[in-house]
C-alpha cells in the first residue's frame, strides 16, 4: 500500500467497520443475555404461580418436593419474613434470580413463596453466544481486510500507471494501451486522458517549438533583453546582454539583478517601471559593459503568473561615435575652408583697394588667390571622393583590374610632380594580379600614396614600387621612400581625415590631409588592408594587401 491517501482511508473505513462491529456485538450479547434472564423470570413466575395455589400441609415435606417438580430453589418464608421451609437450606444464593409470590396460609396472614434460581447456566450460555460472536466477528474483519487490501491493491496498482503514464506525457513515455481499462472513475479517468493526451503533446510540442523559436531569435539579437521579477531578480536574460556585462553563458534564472549589472542608472530604470506601471526610454552609460552607451527601453511585463519589467538595450556607442566624427568633419571642413577663403577674400579686398594698381605686387596677390582657389578645388574634389566612397558603399559591381596596369597609369599621373621635385621613381620586382573592384579608385589611391612618397620626400630622394603575391594567395603592394618619414606617435593618425604631421609643410605642397583616408577606404573596400612603417628622416613604407588573383609573371 504505497499509496497514502489509500492506507489513510483504509484504516478509517477499518476503524469504523470494527466500531460497528463490536457495537453490534455488545448490543447482541446484552441483549440476548437479558432475554434469557427475562425468560428465566417468566419461569419461575409461572412456576411460582402454580406452586401458589397449592395448599399443602406440613410444608416442611411439600417444599421438596415442590422443588422437584419445578426444578428451581424453593423457599418459605413466614409473614416475618423468617424461612419456614427451605428446599436446599444452608447453600449461599450467590448469582441467582428470585421470585416471591404470596403463599396463602389458611385461618392466618399469607406467608410467602421464593423460587430461586442459580444463575451460572444463563451465563455460560451467555459466554458460549459471546464466544461464538467474537469468532464470527474476528472472521469477518479478517475477510474484509482480505478483500479491502485486495481491492486496494489494485486500485493502487491503476493509479500508479496512471502516474506513469501522466509523468511520461510530455516525452511519449507510456503507451496508451498501458493505461488502467475498467467501467469504474478509474477507467473514465484513464479514457478521457487517452483522449486528451494527443492534444496535450500537440501543445507541448508547440510550445516547444515556440520557446525555440523565441529562443533563437533572442539569442541572435545584437539587442540585449532583460527580464527581472518584481523583486529584480532575473528571470531572463539573452546572450547578447551576459556578454555585454561580462557574465557567464547561461545566466542563472533568479540571480540578483545587482549581481549581473552592477549599474545604479539601469537598475533605477527598472525599478520606475516596476513602480509606475509605464514603459520609458533613456540612454545610459554602462558600468559593466566598458562604458558602451546604451538606449534602454523599459516595459513592464504583466505575466499571468508574475509581475516583473523587460528591458532591451540598444547599444548606441558606434552610433555615438560616428554622430562625433560626423560634427568632427563638419568642423574640421569649415575649419579646412575657412583659411582659403578667407585669404581669397583678404587678396581680392586688398587688391580693390588700390593693389591693382600696385604692379609690383598685383601679379604676386592673384597668384595667391589662385593657390587657394586651387586648393579648395581640391578639398572640394577629395570631399567629393570620399562622399562618393562612402555612400556607394563597396562596388556594386566590381571589375577585374591588372594591378600592373593600375600601377603604370598612377607613376604616369604622378611622372611629372616626381620630375619637379627630383625624385626618381623606381619600380622593383612588379608581379602581376587581378584585384576586384574599380579602377578608377585604385588608380587614385595609388596615385595619392605615390604623391605623398614624392610630396614628402628629400631632393633626389626615390620612391620604390613592387608587387608580389604571397603564399596566402594575397597581393602585396609595397611604395617605399626615403623621404622624412613620419614620426611613430603620429603614424596611428595619419589615416584620419584631415590629419597631417605638419599642416604647414602639407599645405604648402598642396595637400588636403584626405588622401590617406581615401586610400584606406578604397583598400578596404576591396577587401584589403594597408599599413605603414616608417623610421623618421630615413622614410616610409606603405604596403597595401589585397585579395589577388594571379595572372601574369613576374616582370
Ligand atoms: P596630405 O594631403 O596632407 O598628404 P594625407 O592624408 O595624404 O594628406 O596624409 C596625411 C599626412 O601623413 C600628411 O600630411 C603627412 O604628414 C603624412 N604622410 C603621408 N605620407 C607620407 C610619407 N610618404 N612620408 C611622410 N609623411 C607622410
């Protein structure tokens, strides 16, 4: 009897069953011990009756023989109350019944007739009847407790099946023809599952795949979603946002919000939204998450079982940083405009003023005003290319360029500045490869990086240009100086826009302090990468790496 509830009632029931058995018992032997007493009585009152009417004389001689015939104690007792006559005189009625009647006494007053009997042969009776009924009594119980514990058994046995099969459910664990048959609850029970079973693993298969489903798209969210209870404990939390706060994967359902984030802004947010019932947005820096910036959107979830807020964070730090760079630029270009123009309007408003006429220098001040003009001409131009890089984002359609090609119509562009300034252009081993992409673009960033070699460089200084495929299958470009190099703590900057070692030095040979960072874009857009090495007033080293395919020998 495993079973409880089972053994709980069965011995209840047994209980009871006992109570009443013996209660019964009690009331058959009481009452059929005082139906032979009253029996008894009857008797000797019958008999006593009989004996009554007699009238006999000497009495001494009629009491025995009275009690002969009426086989009880007969005893004479005279209007004192004295015996006269006694049938056994001298033996102790101790358990006995008597009966007195009045015993006429002819010519005096009545004397009175006792019929008494033992009362040992009621009892053993009654303790025989008594005997018999425990017998019975104990048969029954042992019988019922037989058939109870049988029955109990067996339902037992049912309920433990349908316990199996209920736990089994959702795995498909039991068969169905496992389940307890009958015509009783038991076997209704058991039939109204059979039926409902295929609608509840349809539902939890469902469920299942709903929870993956949600599961997955959570996991591969850039966003990080958070969920606590009311009391700000976690009962969710996606991968994206354990990663941002450094914990480990997965993160324990019910940990302290406080220990995954140890951030007071975000905390508050939840705590608002637990508080107010609405949703609210903000953008908060963080601890955990290295300063990233972050737009929290917080709602509260009004689960069915609990209360609790959900928050999705969008980290916004590259957003943040570009929205910089953008006001960067656009400070940077005024900046960058500013000083022509205003040597432009300076030249023209000094010449108005009378230096047209100043033939010594009139000739000197719009050649000035030329420069600028053709320097913001080239600010306008570089701006230009990498607007057009940047919106176009990488080549829609790219082409297969010859990098010998592309390097011969760069030194070509770049042959006569080189020419002015008496460096010497020198071409090494040229492998050549087919790169992707456009070859306008290439051209132009080779022809800037050519141009700074040649822009930066020393009088009879040279410039080195080679080519080779590594065994990576990669194409390398290397423009190698041995001009003024470039000092180490400015070489991390020089991609940026507008950065230049020596703004003086760069203007004065015409440059807009974009070119490198249209290099950068170019190669990178293409797949590649571009560094540089450089030792100060020895040179530099620019070596552009491209994904190549081989074409041609080398030259
Ligand atoms: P710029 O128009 O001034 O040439 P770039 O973006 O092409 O602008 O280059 C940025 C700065 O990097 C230059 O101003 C210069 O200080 C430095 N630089 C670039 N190339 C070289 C080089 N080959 N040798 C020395 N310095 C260089």
């Amino acid at each position: 009897m495993r079973n409880r509830i089972f053994r709980r009632y069965f011995w209840i029931a047994f209980l009871l069953f006992s109570v009443t058995l013996f209660a019964i018992d009690s009331y058959a032997i009481r009452s059929s011990s005082s139906s032979r007493i009253e029996r008894l009585r009857a008797q000797l009152e019958s008999d006593a009756r009989i004996l009554s009417g007699e009238t006999v004389i000497p009495i001494a001689a009629w009491v025995p023989v009275a009690a002969a015939r009426s086989c009880f104690r007969v005893t004479v007792l005279d209007p004192q109350g004295n015996i006269a006559a006694d049938s056994s005189p001298g033996l102790e009625a101790s358990d006995s019944l008597s009966v007195n009647t009045p015993f006429p006494n002819a010519g005096g007053p009545s004397w009175i007739l006792r019929l008494t009997s033992s009362l040992s042969e009621a009892n053993a009776s009654n303790a025989a009847f008594r005997m018999r009924l425990l017998a019975i009594t104990l048969l029954s119980m042992a019988l019922a407790l037989g058939l109870a514990i049988q029955f109990m058994r067996s339902y037992s046995r049912r309920i433990d099946r349908l316990r199996t099969y209920i736990e089994g459910l959702p795995d498909a664990g039991l068969p169905d023809d496992e389940l307890p048959a009958g015509a009783d609850e038991l076997g209704s029970l058991a039939l109204s599952l059979r039926q409902t079973a295929p609608k509840i693993r349809d539902l939890l298969a469902k469920l299942k795949l709903e929870g993956a489903r949600r599961e997955a798209i959570l996991a591969s969210m850039v966003e990080g979603v958070l969920a606590v209870d009311k009391e700000l404990r976690v009962t969710f939390c996606n991968q994206s946002f354990a990663r941002k706060m450094g914990a480990r994967i997965p993160v324990p359902e019910g940990l302290p919000l406080l220990d995954l984030a140890r951030d007071p802004a975000l905390r508050d947010i939840l705590v608002t939204v637990l508080k107010t019932n609405q949703p609210m947005e903000r953008r908060i820096q963080l601890r955990g998450a290295q300063a990233h910036s972050f737009e929290v959107q917080a709602a509260p979830l009004a689960g069915l079982l609990a209360h609790g807020a959900l928050a999705i964070l969008h980290d916004v730090t590259e957003l943040e940083r570009l929205e910089r760079v953008r006001k960067d630029f656009v400070a940077n270009v005024s900046h960058e405009l500013r000083t022509p123009l205003a040597a432009i309007r300076g030249y023209a408003e000094t010449l108005l003023d009378g230096a047209l006429e100043d033939l010594e220098n009139n000739r000197k001040f719009v050649e000035i005003i030329l420069s600028h003009a053709i320097r913001l001409n080239n600010i306008a131009s570089d701006l230009l290319v990498i607007s057009e890089l940047e919106s176009n984002g990488p080549a829609a359609h790219p082409r297969r360029i010859s990098i010998r090609a592309t390097i011969e119509s760069a030194l070509r562009t770049v042959e006569s500045a080189a020419r002015v300034r008496g460096v010497r252009l020198l071409t090494g081993p040229v492998e050549d490869f087919e790169v992707l992409g456009y070859e306008i673009r290439l051209e132009q960033a080779f022809v800037n990086l050519l141009d700074n070699a040649i822009k930066f460089n020393r009088l009879d200084g040279e410039v080195r240009i080679e080519t080779q495929v590594g065994q990576d299958g990669k194409g390398v470009i290397t423009i190698a100086d041995s001009g003024i190099g470039i000092p180490s703590d400015d070489v991390p900057r020089i991609f940026e826009r507008f950065y230049r070692v020596d703004k003086a030095r760069s203007r004065a040979v015409g440059g807009t302090g974009l070119g490198l960072s249209i290099v950068k874009h170019v190669v990178e857009q293409m797949g590649g990468s571009i560094r540089v090495e450089s030792q100060l007033g020895k040179g530099s080293q620019f070596t552009v790496t491209l994904p190549a395919h081989i074409t041609h020998q080398v030259s």
